[in-house]
C-alpha cells in the first residue's frame, strides 16, 4: 500500500522531467507557428523558472495551511489546464500563460511531493520511497527525449501541441489516484485530529499496525507537543539557531546538485558531444537516449543504496565520482585532443551514473527530513527555490561561458564545485537514514550540532 501511495505522489516528478526534456526538442516548431523573435523567445522560456521559483517559495506555506494532500490535487489541475492552454492556443500571451502555469505546478510539486512521501513513509523506507520522485523525474526526461528523436527522426511524428499532450496522461492519473490517498500523518496531527492520524498510521502500516500506528502517533504527538512550546511560526523557527545549520543543508544541497553542471548536460548534450568531436546523427542520439537511459537505470540502484549505504556515504561518492569525471573531460576539451574524444564521451555517461546514483535523488530525499515540522514548509520552500534558481542561472551562463572561456575550462569549473561539495558534506551533512522524522526532530532540538546526529546501531 505504501508503495503505491508514494508511485501516486512521485508522479509529479514526471511531469517535472517531461517539461525540462521536451523544450529542446518543440521549440524550434514554436518560434516558427507563432513568429517569435529571441527576445520573444527568451520571456517565454524564463516564465517557467520563474513560475517556479516563485510558486515553491510559497507551496510551504500553503502545505501547512490547507494540508499536504490539497496542494498535491491542485498540482494536476493546473498543470491540466496549462497543456490545454498549450494545445489550444495561437495567441503569444496564452502560450506565455501557459508557461507561466506549468512552472507554478511543477515548483508546487518539487515542495509536496517528497514532503507527502516523507510524511507518510516507514522510516526504514524512507528514503527509497523518496527516491520515486526522482525516478519519475528521470522517466519524463528519458520519454521526453524519445519523443524529440523520434520527431527529429520522421519529420514531425507528432505535432508539437500533441507532444505537450502527452503530459496530460500522468496529470489525469495523479489527479486520479490522489483523489485516494490519505493526507499526512503528521500534518493531521500538527491539526489535533489524532484520531484521523492514527487511523491512517494504522492504514500505513500494515504489519503490527495497531501497535505501531499507536507509538507512531505518540511520537508524533509529543514531538509537536515540544514544537509548541516554543510557539515560533515558521519563518522564525526555520531562522532560529537551532534549525539554521539543517536550512544550509537543505539550501546548499540543492546549490551543489546544480552547480555540478547537470543541466547543462541534460539541456546541450547533443552541442557538447558535438564539441567532444563527436558530432553526426548517432552522437545525437547517444547524447539524448542513452544520457536519459543511464540516468533512469542509476536511479534505480540508488533506490536501494539509500538505505543499505546510507545518505552521507552516498553523497560522499557521488560528489567524488562527478568530480573525477568532469575533470577528465575538462582536461581533454582543455588540452584539445581529439583522438581522446570518446574517452571524454565515456566520462560524460560516468559522470550522469554517478549524479544519478547520488547528487539526483538525495538532495529530494534529505530537504523534508532535515526540518524540524514546524519548519518543514518553509524549509522545503527555500531548498526547492534554491534549486530552481541555480538551476536557471547554471543553465543560462553556459553558453556565455562556453563561447568565452571554452569548454575545458567551463567544466573544470563544474568539477571545482564538485570538490567544495564533498567537503561541504563531509564537515556539515549528517546521517539520516533509518531515524524516524521525530528522532531528527528531537536531536535539533537537543542543541548538539546538527552533523553529529546518525543512525548509531540502527
Ligand atoms: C534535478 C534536475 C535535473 C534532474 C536530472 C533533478 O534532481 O533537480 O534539475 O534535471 O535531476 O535527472
């Protein structure tokens, strides 16, 4: 059962995905239907992230307000009406509407959707259950990328309103399957229904589920019992000593994950590939099918490393692995050696195993653990605007710096950001998996610096 409820919830990631992915391949069809200049071009494209940026600051708030599970219905709809929109329109304003949409409802769902999961999931699952989200992120990245192929391929294979119609079928199963779904344990309980919130625990958990459910909700109770004693709304807990240190985990998680340079492999592949001299129809392929292809089957196995490595040894590999790699590319673009071509191109697919493996899923996996409730919402918010303000500027200054310090020197600069990750991690991300969001809740409040909380024996 709780599987499923997360695949429901992680559904929103797809459509994260398939929206990053499907751009490259429709937007030349869109400039020429509707006549768009650059500038023209240029508005309409930036409304998305700053839909987004915009509507994930404040998804926290509105989390709290009228509970997890409202928002996460609401993410369908609007993203529903925005491919209408899509569809239906000739006129620039709608289609600049729509974009505005879609970002709304994609920076809504980065904030609910691990939030929901986190809420609702066993601790010994947790993170795995998180890790959904990121699969189906992934997922809509490979199809939307199979979709702009076989375009590219069969001139015009499905028209562009058409590929932004395929949206709609994970829209219309999410809106569905969340019309099922429970709302948040611990948001019931932050509302003093601990009847509802025990009856859903006890849903939840199905094996010993009366017992557990009872001690689940306990815990839950008196943990908020503690949070409001100290009576701070939102905004000043998450700013309060004790919860700054897990904000800058949250927010610099997210900052390390873009500044690895992964949109830029995930946006220009085919032009990088190109420059590696690699260039031709095949490259192109390679650099979308197969880059889409590793990144979905590595999330795959981090699925599982989650929890049997653990959060930090993970991250720890990961930032060391998209390091290594991107330097080697870097040296190779650097130093111009063309016959060396492949081996940069291996390394492009090493360096998008080791971000999926690792920098993808555990940013999501940590921003709803790392916050105490009270300060969920909010933390959330600022973790998710984090990543989509990085990840706009990280997108936009590519070609600025490709054309003017040149490719080597442009990801050496991504592998240096690599480097200050694994040692920010090392000093100040701690351990989470296997502890309740309660047992996280109680070690911040204990007042023990933030990095020394861990599974211990668990
Ligand atoms: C990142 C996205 C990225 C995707 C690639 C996500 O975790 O937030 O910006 O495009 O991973 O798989």
């Amino acid at each position: 059962m709780i599987y499923l409820i997360a695949m429901i919830a992680a559904l929103t990631g797809f459509l994260f995905g398939f929206d990053e992915g499907i751009m490259s391949g429709v937007l030349s069809s869109i400039q020429k239907d509707f006549g768009l200049d650059d500038k023209q071009t240029g508005f309409m494209m930036g409304l998305l992230p700053f839909g987004a940026l915009a509507s994930s600051l404040i998804t926290g708030k509105l989390c709290d307000w009228c509970g997890r599970l409202s928002v996460l219905r609401l993410v369908p709809v609007i993203f529903a009406l925005a491919i209408f929109l899509v569809i239906g329109t000739h006129s620039y304003i709608a289609l600049c509407l729509a974009r505005l949409l879609l970002g709304v409802s994609i920076g809504m769902s980065v904030v609910v959707s691990p939030l929901y999961i986190a809420e609702t999931a066993p601790s010994e699952i947790r993170g795995r259950l998180i890790v959904y989200f990121q699969l189906a992120i992934t997922i809509g990245i490979l199809i939307s990328y199979i979709l702009n192929v076989l375009n590219a391929s069969h001139e015009m294979y499905l028209p562009w309103r058409w590929m932004f119609g395929v949206g709609f079928i994970p829209a219309a199963i999410l809106f569905l399957g969340a019309l099922f779904l429970p709302e948040s344990p611990r948001w019931l309980c932050m509302q003093g229904e601990m009847d509802r919130a025990e009856a859903v625990l006890r849903h939840l958990y199905t094996a010993n589920s009366n017992k557990r459910a009872k001690e689940a909700a306990d815990e839950i109770a008196e943990s908020i019992r503690k949070e409001h004693l100290q009576r701070k709304n939102q905004w000043k807990a998450l700013f309060s000593k004790k919860v700054r240190p897990c904000l800058a985990v949250g927010v610099l998680l997210f900052f390390f994950q873009q500044m690895s340079g992964i949109n830029v492999i995930i946006y220009y592949a085919p032009i990088i590939f190109n420059k590696l001299h690699l260039g031709g129809h095949m490259a192109s392929l390679l650099a979308t099918v197969g880059v889409g292809t590793v990144n979905v089957l590595l999330t795959l196995v981090a699925m599982r490393w989650v929890e049997k490595m653990g959060r930090r040894p993970l991250l720890l590999l990961g930032f060391a692995g998209t390091a290594v790699s991107l330097l080697i590319i870097a040296i190779i673009s650097f130093l111009g050696i063309e016959s060396l071509g492949w081996l940069a191109a291996v390394c492009v697919f090493i360096y998008i195993a080791f971000f999926a493996v690792s920098l993808g899923p555990l940013p999501w996996v940590m921003m709803p653990e790392v916050f105490p409730l009270n300060a969920r919402g909010a933390g959330s918010s600022c973790s998710a605007a984090s990543n989509w303000l990085f990840n706009t500027l990280v997108v936009a200054t590519f070609p600025i710096l490709l054309q003017n310090i040149g490719i080597g020197l442009t990801f050496a600069f991504y592998a240096i950001a690599c480097v200050v990750g694994y040692l920010f991690a090392m000093r100040y991300v701690p351990e989470t998996k296997y502890l309740s969001l309660e047992e996280i809740e109680a070690h911040i409040h204990s007042g023990k610096p933030f990095r020394t909380l861990n599974s211990g024996n668990k």
